[in-house]
C-alpha cells in the first residue's frame, strides 16, 4: 500500500540509464504503483542533467556506469542545480567506494542491481518522504519563527530525556536482549514514557532480528541529512514496536554503516533524547568512535558481564578505560547477567575482584531468552513475563528510573556481601 505520497500527488519518477531494456524493466516495475509516475527516461548522464531541469522530477533514478558524464557526476550537477530532486543510485557494484561516492554527490539511496520490485519501490516511497521533510529555501528566505519555550523545556523548547547506553566490552553476555526488554520495561513503567531503542551496532546489529521489524527505516538514512535533522526527520526513520518502543535500526548491509560518522550519532542521540523519556543504545563489543559517542553521551552506562573469568577481566578493564575517560563511577550500572549459583562465581566476588557494585542479577535462562529470541517477542510481554528473568528486568528498569530520578537510596539496589576473586 502506498505510504508516502499524497493521493492527489504522485511521486514523479526519472530513469537514467544507457541500456534499454533497464530502463524498459524500471518502467515496467513501477507501472502498477497508484502513487508513482515515470515521467521520462534519459540515456546518458547528460541527457538526464537537461530532462531533470525540464521534468523536475521529485525522484531520479540513476544507474552508476555510463558513457560520457557517469551518474556520480551526473547526479552530483543535478542535486546542486535542483536540490529538492532526490537521487537514488543504481548499480551492479555494491563496494564501500562506490557508495560512499555516491553519498557525498547527493544521493539519498544506493541500490545494487538486481533488486526486487518491492526494494524499488519502498526506496523510492521512503526517499521521497525524507525529501518532503526538508523543504528547500534559499539563503535569502528568512527561516520560520521559532516558538517559544514551553513549561518543562530546555532552551531549545524541548524536553530532555535520559540516555541509557548498554554495553560489554565481550561478546555473547546478552547485551542486545538485555537492551530491548530494558527498553520494553521502561516503556511499560508509567504511562506515557516515550522509549527509543538505538541499534549502533552499526554492521551486524541484531535489533530488527530480535524484534522481527523489517529494516525499511534506518539510522543511514540520516546521513545526507546530518547538518538538518529536527524532530520530524528523526520521528521519520523511527520504526514503532508493538510494545510502544520506537527503533532506530542499524543499516540494512554492513557496508553502509561506513557511511555513519560519530558526529551523526551523536547528533542523533541529542536528538532523541529531546523527544523522549528514555533512550536505550544497544552498542557493539567494540569499542569504537561510533561506541565512544553512545557511552560519552549516556547519562547511565549498563555495563554487563557474566560469571566467567574472561568476561570479568575484560569488565575490570572497561573501568579503567572509564577512569582514563573521566567517567564519575556513578555513570556505570554494573550488571550481571546469566547469574547461576552453580557458575562458581559469585556476585559478591565480581563486586569485591572489580571493586564496584554489582547493581542487579539477571538470573541464568537460557530457554526464555532462546525462545523470545526466535519468536522476535520481548520476554517481559506475553506469557514470559512471569518469568524470573523477566522480573529481574522490570525490577532492573525500575531501578534505573529511580537513579535517573536521583532517588538512589529508595531504588533498593541489589545487597551484596564481600567475597574472593583475583584476577
């Protein structure tokens, strides 16, 4: 169903490309979508430069390789003489090069040959709509009077919200899991909590997969936008869970998260965190510009181990590199998942061997986390709610509100004694 254009507005639609039957396929593809319109086809870059100046299409399509002016160029002349046209570029080549290329001509959207009618048309549909959040004024034009402040409201006229950052510097702790059913839980805490759920784990992010979202939406499609995002933009791209949390999803590929800088990111946290209560950051393992930006913006870090010797030194470690970063102890939430009394660790040893305290336990269960994993459901919804583990989360979330409310003492934290561990 048509999501973008108006129904007495049709997506006006460019194909550029040097091989006929391409652009006789294209034709074909879109003939049958109400709310998209081919309205001319080009053959070379030149040709399309002087049709886009003649048609002003709302939407070029753009094949890459061409004779003469190639579509880089091509599209590179067009987006400076037309801004408000937006560009999706076609292409047998997927490399980082080209798309990066590509992205800094102006393109919005970059497509590797063959695709589907279904990914043409959703890149066509959600191209446009970035494009209509933007309108184009020229630097004479005065910009629209800016509303006061409201009651409640920083100087920017928007409300501020907390930033949660969940991290492990070892893979397989559950870090992912433990991000969206904390998101979840603090949606479920109060009425009217508005969670976002960031994926960062830019190349090989899990968000979409254990929520069973599909990836039309993501945070790269931020990154020809990164000197103009306001609150609409970013609500844009946000993909809204059954559970009431909206996710910003990692790119579709792994080559597209080059295209993410750090500056985006944390322009995009900034921004979120003016439109919600809580913002929850699932991170990589690695600590990277991209992971430094989410911890260095988080007004709380989630740090998560588990009771194995290799996941305890590599936490010991992650304070020290948060003592060289000037981080207050107080930033960190230390917490420990997958805790089994029959690990042979105890709680009380992590606290004692890494000398700060353990926040919360998430007890071992592997069949609840399998089985929300597999079926794409939260484990604190549904059935699996009564759960411990999903108690332990909601009693977490609820912890984590108290502390970000600077109730600190009433949040009960978890109460452990000293024990022996050396490491």
């Amino acid at each position: 169903m048509p999501d973008a254009a108006s129904e007495t507005q049709k997506i006006r639609v460019l194909i550029v490309d040097d091989i006929p039957e391409t652009r006789e396929n294209l034709r074909k593809l879109l003939f049958f979508e109400p709310d998209i319109e081919v309205v001319g086809a080009a053959t070379s870059g030149e040709e399309s430069i002087a049709l886009a100046g003649q048609l002003k299409p709302d939407i070029v399509l753009m094949d890459i390789n061409m004779p003469g002016i190639d579509g880089i160029t091509a599209t590179e002349m067009i987006t400076q003489q037309l801004p408000s046209v937006q560009v999706i570029m076609m292409s047998v080549q997927g490399e980082t090069d080209y798309l990066r290329r590509s992205m800094q001509a102006g393109a919005r959207e970059f497509l590797v040959k063959p695709f589907s009618s279904e990914d043409l048309v959703v890149a066509i549909r959600r191209t446009y709509q970035l494009g209509r959040k933007r309108p184009t004024k020229t630097l004479s034009e005065p910009g629209p009077p800016v509303p006061p402040s409201s009651p409640g409201r920083d100087g920017s006229g928007a409300s501020v919200g907390h930033i949660l950052t969940v991290f492990s510097p070892k893979g397989g702790t559950g870090c992912s899991t433990l991000a969206i059913n904390l998101a979840v839980a603090l949606a479920q805490q109060k009425q009217g909590n508005k969670v976002a759920l960031v994926d960062a784990s830019l190349q090989f992010g899990d968000i979409a997969v254990l929520l069973n979202l599909q990836v039309s939406r993501s945070i790269v499609d931020l990154v020809p936008h990164i000197d103009e995002l306001d609150d609409e933009l970013l609500e844009t791209v946000l993909v809204k869970h059954g559970s009431g949390v909206k996710a910003l999803l990692a790119p579709p590929r792994p080559e597209l998260a080059d295209q993410v800088s750090p500056t985006l990111v944390e322009k995009v946290l900034t921004g979120l965190r003016n439109l919600m209560s809580y913002v929850v950051v699932d991170t990589s393992s690695v600590v990277s510009d991209i992971t430094l930006t989410a911890l260095d913006a988080a007004d709380r870090i989630v740090l998560v181990t588990t009771p194995d010797i290799p996941s305890i030194k590599d936490a010991k470690l992650f304070f020290e590199v948060a003592d060289a970063l000037e981080y207050p102890s107080s930033k960190t939430l230390l917490v420990l998942n997958k805790s089994d009394p029959h690990s042979g660790i105890r709680a009380e040893d992590i606290q004692a061997s890494i000398k700060h305290p353990v926040a919360a336990q998430l007890p071992l269960d592997e069949r609840t986390a399998t089985l929300a994993a597999n079926h794409g459901v939260p484990y604190v919804v549904g059935n699996m709610r009564t759960t411990k583990l999903a108690q332990a989360t909601v009693s977490l979330a609820q912890y984590v509100v108290n502390v970000l409310a600077g109730k600190e003492e009433a949040a009960a934290p978890v109460r452990i004694g000293t024990g022996r561990l050396s490491l």
